[in-house]
C-alpha cells in the first residue's frame, strides 16, 4: 500500500472539492481539525502534517489498488469479477419472525450481529441508526436490542467511520472487538486500513466482522432531510425503499401507507460521489448482503472471506438463518447490475479526469479494467 | 489610608499624575465626580472613589461618558463642583453634550472635565488628539507638564471655571496619568455644600434659571468673550514658563510630558546655553502675550509635542495674523518632519530634532547597541503575543464561536469592538474579531450586514460585546436591530466586571463605584423585553456553548441575543481556589502526531500550557494554569485530565 506525503489540504484539493467525497466519514471526528457536520466535512482549524495524514490515506477516494487490497483481504489477486470475490452467493432471511417484521427485506443483517454479539464474537456493532429528522448517525450498539432498534435501510449517505474514528479514540487501548456495517465505500476504507494498519486508532484487528451492505447511490443527508420534512410528516414514517427497476419508484412507508416518488425527483438528491463508485457490493468485506429482488422478504448473502464464511457455517448450522438458492435469473440480473455500475464508474472518471488511461483515485491494471469496459 | 486625602499640607506624597489630578479635585472642593472607565483615565475615578465617603463627596461609574459629563453638569447646575473624567475615546461620546454645554454654560459651581490622552494608542483603539475639541468648541484647555502640575491646574481650573462659568477642560497623557512623582500637598477645604438648583439667578431680571444653548450666535459670542477673559489669565498663570539663556540660537515650545523630554534632550545634547524651552500649560486660547515675548527670543522654533501639531499650528496661525516679528522664524516640528506626527515621543527623538536643526552629531551609545540589547533580551525574554489570561472565559467563549462559525460553513464572522475581547483580532481568540473600532460599533456594524440579504449576502454576523460595553453602547444599536429586523446574533461576553480597565463596577454587578450595593440592569430581562430571543449560555460548556450559537445562527427574523456569561478569572480567583487540578496524561498525549497536532499548545495557546520539546507531549504549567480545566475539553485524546478540587 503506498503511503502519502500528502495534507487535508491535499485531501479538499483531490477529493471533498472535486464531488468524489462519498461523506464515509473516514477523514472525521479523529483528529480536532476535520469534522462531518450537516452534510459536509467541515475544517474547524488548520493541521499543519504534511506527512502520512490519515484522513488523507483512509479515504477510500484517494489512490486505491484494488489489486493489493484484494491480496491483503483474501490473499488472492483481484479477480475482477462482477460480484467481486465470492465464496458464495446465496439467498437468506433470518430464522426469527420477529427480525423478519421489522426488516428491510429478510433480516439478515440484524441476525448476523444479533448471532454476534450473543456469542460473543464481538462486543460491538457499529452501524447505522436513523434520527428524528431520518438523517442517520453513526451508531454503536452493544446489544441484541440496540441492533433491533438500527433496522431498515437508510439511504442516506452516513459518516459511518467518523463513528470508528471516535470510538476508536475511546477504546485505543481496550481489546474491544467490533463489527460494523458499512455501505462499499465504508467497507473500502475498511479495507485500507486491514491493509496498512491506522496510528492511534484502535487496533484495525479488532475490527472482526465486516458486513457490506449493496448500494447503488446514497442520497445527501441533510438535503433529503429538508425536502422529505417538506414532503410528508417525519414522525409517521416507517421505511424507504426503492423497488426494482422497472418501478423506478422511491417508496416512503409511513403509518398512513405508502407514499411513493417518482426516482427522478429522488435524483437530485443523490451523492455526486457515488458516480464515480465501481463497487455495488461491498466486494471488500466479510459478508455482503441486499436485497433479493423481487422476492420479497428474502436477502441475497455474499460470502467473501474465510471468517465470513466461518461464521456464516455457524448461523446456518444453529439454523439462525433459513438458506435458499438464488435464482439464477436473480444472479444474472445482479451480476449485470454490478457491471453497469462499474462501466458507467468508468466513463464517469474517465470523462472526470480527461484522460483515457486516468481513473483518478482508482488503480486497476489495464487486464483487470479491459474485463469491465469490454 | 490612601495618600490623597492626607491632611498634612506642605508635605510630599508619591503620586500618580491621576492621583494628583484627585487631590487637585479635594483641594478644590469638589462634591461630585463621574466616569466611565477608559485607560489611563480609570484611576482618577477609581481613588476618589475610594475616599468618598470620608471626604464626603459622590463618585460614580457612570454608564458611559456622555452620562458622566451630563450627570456632573448636574452637579454645577446644583451648586456642587463636579469632575468628569474619561478618556480621549470617551470625549466622542460625551461631544455631543459637550458642544451644547458650552452654549448654556455651566451653574454656579465650577465643571471640569479632565481627558487623558494615549499617544500611540498603547491601551486604545486610536491615539486621538483630545486638545482640538477645545479649540473646536471654544473651551478653555491646560496641560500638565509634571504631577504637581496635575494637582495645581485641576484646583485652579475649577476657579477658572467658576470664575467664567464655562466647562473647562484638563487634558493628560499616558505618562503624565500613570508615571508617578512627588507632589507637595496642599490644603483640603473644609466646606458644608447644599445644592440646590437656583430658580432665579438674577433678582433684577427675575426670569427663570434655563441652561440652554440658544439663541446659539448670541452665545458663542459670549463664549468667545469669556476665552478671551480665560487668555488674560492665562498670560499671567504659572504654569507658562521659559527655562534657558535670553536668546538661544533654538527655541523648543512645548507641553505635557514632553516639556520633560525636552529638558532630558537639552541636558544630554549639554546645550543649556543654546537652546531655550518655553514650556506651555494654557494651550487654548492661546496666551499671545506669553509667545509673544518668547518666540522673540530665537530664529529658529522647534516645536515638541504629543500627538498631532495643535500647538505648532496655532502658534503658526497667531505668528500669522499678527505680525509682531521683524523677521518669520523657521518652524520645525512635525510640519517639517522633524518630530513624528504620530505616537508617543521620548528624549532621543528630542535629541535627534534638535541634533538635526543645529547640525550635531550626537551618539548617545555604540551603534551596535541596539541590536545587542535586542539579541539580549531575546534569549531571556520568550516572545509572546498579546493573550487572554489563562482561565479566560473569553478564550473558551471563541472557541465555541470558531467551531460554531466553521461547523455553519456559511462564512460567518464575527464584527466586535474594544475590551479584552478586542484580543480575538489576534491568535489568543483565534482571529475570530474582524471588525474593531469604538465601543459598541460591531453591534452597529452588524445591524448593517444583517440587512444585506436582498443583495445576496447569506454569511452569519455574530457581533460581540463585553457586559460593560453592552450597557455603554449596544443598547440602541439592539433597538435599530429589532426595529428594522436585522440579522445578526448579538454575543455579550458577560465577565461580570469592566476588566480591561480594572474591573469596575457597572449596571449589571449590583455595585456602585463607592461600593454599595445596588440594584442589577439585568441584561437578559432588557433584551427579551425589546423582543430579542435570549439564550445564556456558560462559555465553559464548549459543547452546549457551541450548539446555542448554531441554532441563533440558524434562525431568521431580527436579532438574537447569547449571552456568554462567567466571571472574569481574575475576578473569580481573587475570591475562590481553582475549581480543577489540571495535568496531562503522557502516556494518552499524542502531540505531534496525526490525530492531534499540537491542538492545545498550538491552537488553543492558553499560556497554562507548555509544550515539552524534549519528550514530544503537552504539560501543564502548575504556576500559571488556573484551574478552569477547558483544555481538557478541548483535547482530542482525553490525556488532558481534569480533577475537582
């Protein structure tokens, strides 16, 4: 992994101020200086290291080689596969009712941490917990119970690691393991630091689990929030949901039923960032899970690594989760989605930096981008 | 017992050109006295203050200069000898008054305002020259040259004042108010005052007592009768005097401090027989038959004087109009370069005036002098800029409007003016203050940028001012804002004192000047009744300091008030221990590295904390730190630990 003489001035320089920052949180609330506040990374005064600055070297939009991460992660070359590296794809839900109720689609995400935390393979959860306004917050949970009250999809782009940033701070020298949640571009800063471990943060190893969420574009927090406030009465709402093409709806569950918007008006509210975004589903963590499209209460689960894998033995062994087989149209369907994410990325860069040959933040040898652009 | 009230005429006292001024004021009899702090007045007001009720007089902290010269015009209206004193800022203030007394005339008893001046600014805003008000608004002015001047003019321009009923006017400098010397005392009066306001002055033209400034022409003509009855007294008072031989080849006209300065320059250059000085201490009207015989004696004229040419282009103006000399003399001074138009003088730029008329070489000292001195002092005395104290409500009250102002994003700034929080212009308020000029102009400043929005302007405006300078100054600019719906968020740093001058009382601390109890302005209840929203915060609770200032950011629709309120440290401390034991876990300190930077002892800079270049970590230092435990708030490791005591 290649280490940076570079500033937060060169992070604003090449990334916030160029549309590329996806608000990950990665470059926040570490350091006294760089802070997400209301939709933005706000300086609050100037860091003068020029050298190896973290905010600059974890920000999954500065220089990634998808190469060396996947050898650091999987111990294997990047395949460049649609799904990225995959044990296996299968279709899941949650084996309790219960999860299954409150959930986005089959609960699995709530199983797995629930299963987690209850055998003790971590001793905490950060994830996602929505506020009163539906603008989410980084979150940490303890508990089966805290877990529970985190369901359901935000899509809302969260500071996620500006939550590990400072419960990093508050556990540096415990053995507190986690696991967390992260959409892709939270699962790739991840994935740097499992690379070239932070200084002063907690102990990356203790990071035990994580799980990958599908994402295909997250909305600008405090944007969307102002216009759903205007749309419908925030208190009423359950959940969001965009159903799969060719519904291009984004539905707002609420306790009067269901609201929905044309994905048009959603628009423009999306991240800028997440054009620029190869990854649809978090190739680079332990376990990805989304939606089974068109099957409704179901999940599609992606196990990627040996300790995912080893884990997802578990919970279907002590039958946590009910298994199925994807279909394979499903498959299909979700492998050419993940492609027309990548190959519309990039045109995106492509077009961005001017440059055929320059991807900007993203390293891929000219083999591994020919497999996608093809 | 103080030194001034001592009852022992003839005997020497150590004072303070501002002590002597109060003697001067007990010695005339005074019974009443107003001010508003401003250095280097404050000290005037603060001692009579301290023996007013031995000596049987009323002093008061006014509310602001106008006010105190008001009130003591009162006073005279009443019979009573009254003083009002302030500094060059406050003369603005009070002009308005000022003009219009002048016009109406004073009562029967003697009006005396004593201004002390700043030449190059050392504890102001600006180094204004108070001397032309007189010369402006037709009032009487002297100067003192040493400190038993100060205590003879004060007691003499009362008679003066009396005598033609006018107000008349006192004027000091920085090293003549606070330099001290030795004073010889004279007598206190022993008098029983009654006041009261006389309703027919004149049996025979038994009209009302009115004191107003019209019909204005008839009075201004009158005014300028009575200078010219000031002149004559002036041509013969002693405070006008020439020192050097009957005709030097160079003559220095001079006044206040820097007829010292001149007398040092004279002796060093050994030029006793060359060069004469005429010091002057009537400076308006001018005393013609003085200068008349005096600038005779020399063809060359130097003038010397703090800070602007007042003297040198009156005396130019006079020598113009009337032709007394066979031949002009050459004028030097500030008109020809030779002394600076600006800030304070000293012996050796005397000494280089007169070296360059008279084409001397005079070297007091090695070249090499300087910069060795400077290389000297440099590796005993650390550089330090100018900083709030540590434990400063002030420092913990702009951190919290930083970070406010950042987190917005909407390029917020804050508009201010002059007190200890004038500071934040520099690294000890983290260059929030962008605006500084008289008392209570940020508010006003503020009021003008709130309005802006038609032109697109969307940036915050939060303007600061101290508790003192809100009841000075800030109230009507709050009015015109709730008035005219203006957006902007009024922050009062509320330190419960007037701390840049001394920690005075004022209308918010339930104390008076003489040290009575009283009844508290409180601000809050002020401005929630002219419709401000109000929040009042504990500058110390950084998060929740913070977060108010965000949500009044935030809002629309006229000001909002924050007031930011804890007692000045200095104030506090006198009372009470530290609340905290403050020290750094080494262990936790990251310093340097990425994650901290140096936040507190490069950022945050309160002087209770060092940095150890040795071992790469912060410290505290125990001898200066004051307990108040904001730093470990503001640590991003939490190795900043704060015990209660």
């Amino acid at each position: 992994m290649i280490v940076y003489t570079k500033s937060w001035q060169d992070l604003f320089a090449e990334v916030i101020e160029t549309a590329l920052c996806t608000l990950c949180g990665a470059c926040s609330g570490f350091c006294p200086y760089l802070t997400y506040y209301r939709g933005r990374i706000a300086v609050l005064d100037n860091c003068t290291r020029t050298n190896e600055a973290q905010c600059y070297q974890y920000c999954p939009r500065t220089y990634i080689d998808l190469d060396t991460l996947s050898r650091a992660i999987f111990l294997s070359p990047y395949s460049a596969e649609p799904l990225g590296h995959a044990k296996a794809v299968v279709m899941a839900r949650s084996a309790d009712t219960k999860v299954r109720a409150g959930a986005q689609y089959g609960g699995v995400v709530t199983t797995i941490l629930s299963f987690a935390l209850q055998k003790r393979l971590v001793d905490a959860v950060l994830l996602v917990r929505t506020l009163w306004d539906k603008t989410p917050q980084p979150f940490v949970a303890r508990t089966t119970d805290d877990v529970m009250q985190c369901m359901g999809s935000n899509y809302m782009a969260c500071p996620l690691l500006h939550g590990y940033n400072q419960f990093s701070k508050e556990h540096i020298s415990g053995d507190c393991r986690l696991a967390i949640v992260a959409t892709p571009c939270q699962v790739l800063s991840v994935a740097k630091m499992k690379s070239r471990p932070p200084q002063n943060k907690l102990n990356i190893a203790n990071v035990k689990l994580v799980i990958g969420l599908f994402c295909t574009w997250a909305l600008i927090p405090d944007r969307f929030s102002s216009f759903l406030r205007k749309a419908v009465n925030l208190a009423d709402v359950i959940k969001f949901d965009v159903p799969p093409p060719p519904a291009n709806r984004f539905d707002i569950y609420t306790k009067s039923g269901r609201i929905s918007l044309p994905l048009e008006q959603i628009r423009e509210f999306t991240m800028p960032a997440c054009a620029y975004c190869t990854d649809m589903t978090s190739e680079f963590a332990d376990i990805s899970v989304g939606a089974a499209e068109g099957i409704e209460g179901w999940n599609t689960v992606v196990i990627r690594s040996e300790a995912g894998d080893e884990l997802w033995q578990r919970l279907t062994t002590e039958k946590k989760v009910e298994v199925g087989e994807l279909p394979s149209s499903n498959l299909e369907h979700l492998q050419a989605a993940a492609m027309l994410k990548k190959k519309r990325a990039i045109t995106e860069l492509t077009r961005k930096s001017g440059d055929q040959g320059n991807l900007l933040y993203l390293g891929l040898s000219p083999e591994l981008l020919g497999k996608w652009v093809a | 017992m103080p030194t001034i009230t001592t009852d022992a005429p003839g005997t020497n006292q150590l004072l303070i050109g501002n002590e002597a001024i109060a003697r001067g004021a007990l010695e005339a009899g005074i019974g009443f006295a107003a001010a508003y702090p401003g250095t280097p007045s404050s000290e005037i007001i603060g001692t009579l203050a301290q023996v007013a009720k031995d000596m049987g007089i009323y002093v008061e902290w006014s509310v602001n200069e106008i006010v105190a010269l008001e009130a003591a015009a009162g006073a005279s209206f009443a019979g009573i000898r009254a003083l009002a004193a302030m500094k060059q800022n406050g003369v603005n203030v009070a002009c308005d008054f000022l003009a219009n007394l002048v016009m109406s005339g004073i009562g029967r008893a003697g009006l005396v305002l004593v201004v002390c001046d700043d030449p190059s600014a050392i504890s102001s805003s600006n180094e204004q020259d108070t001397r032309y008000v007189a010369k402006w608004l037709d009032i009487p002015l002297v100067e003192p040259g040493d400190f038993q001047e100060a205590k003879e003019m004060t007691k003499w321009l009362f008679d003066l004042s009396e005598e033609l009923g006018t107000i008349c006017l006192l004027r000091s400098v920085t090293r003549i108010a606070h330099a001290r010397g030795n004073v010889k005392l004279g007598e206190l009066p022993k008098i029983t005052r009654k006041a009261y306001f006389d309703q027919i002055q004149d049996i025979r033209n038994p009209m009302p007592t009115k004191y107003i400034p019209v019909p204005s022409p008839v009075r201004h003509f009158f005014q300028h009768a009575r200078l010219n009855r000031a002149r004559e007294k002036f041509e013969s008072a002693p405070f006008n005097r020439y020192v050097g031989p009957p005709s030097p080849d160079l003559l220095i006209v001079t006044c206040g401090s820097c007829w010292l300065y001149s007398l040092d320059a004279v002796r060093a250059l050994q030029l006793e027989d060359r060069v004469g000085i005429l010091k002057l201490g009537t400076l308006w009207p001018l005393p013609e038959k003085v200068l008349e015989e005096n600038l005779a004696r020399a063809r060359k004229i130097l003038f010397v004087e703090e800070i602007d040419p007042f003297i040198e282009q009156s005396v130019m103006e006079f020598v113009a109009g009337a032709p007394f000399l066979d031949r002009l003399p050459v004028f030097y001074g500030k008109r020809s370069g030779h002394v600076n138009a600006y800030g304070e003088l000293n012996p050796d730029m005397v000494i280089k005036a007169i070296s360059n008329i008279l084409e001397l070489t005079y070297q007091p000292r090695p070249l090499e002098y300087t910069s060795e001195a400077e290389s000297f002092r440099k590796s005993h005395v650390p550089e330090r800029s100018m900083t709030f104290c540590p434990g400063c409500p002030h420092r913990a009250t702009f951190w919290a409007i930083k970070n406010a102002l950042k987190l917005d994003g909407r390029g917020g700034f804050v508009t201010g003016d002059i007190g200890c929080y004038s500071m934040a212009i520099g690294p000890a308020g983290f260059l929030q203050v962008r605006t500084m000029h008289c008392m209570g102009a940020g508010v006003g400043i503020a009021n003008g940028l709130g309005k802006l929005d038609q032109f697109g302007f969307e940036q915050p405006v939060l303007a600061v001012v101290g508790d003192s300078t809100f009841y000075h100054a800030a109230i009507p600019a709050l009015i015109n804002g709730i008035y005219n719906r203006s957006n902007f968020v009024l922050v009062i740093l509320d330190n419960s004192a007037t701390a840049m001058t001394g920690f005075q009382p004022h209308p918010g601390t339930g104390m008076t000047a003489m040290g009575e109890s009283t009844n508290v302005v409180s601000m809050e209840a002020l401005c929630q009744a002219l419709g401000a929203r109000v929040q009042v915060c504990d500058p110390f609770d950084l998060k929740s300091a913070t977060a108010t200032l965000l949500e009044m950011m935030a809002e629309d629709g006229g000001p909002k008030v924050v007031i930011m309120r804890r007692e000045c440290e200095l104030v506090r401390s006198k009372k009470e221990a530290a609340p905290y034991k403050v020290y750094v876990d080494q262990e936790k300190c990251i310093g340097e590295c990425c994650g901290c930077d140096r936040l507190c002892t490069r950022v945050f800079l309160c002087p209770g904390l060092i940095w150890d270049r040795k071992s790469g970590k912060a410290k505290i230092d125990d001898v200066i730190c004051a307990g108040c435990g904001v730093c470990a708030d503001i640590c991003p490791r939490g190795a900043i630990i704060k015990e209660a005591r």
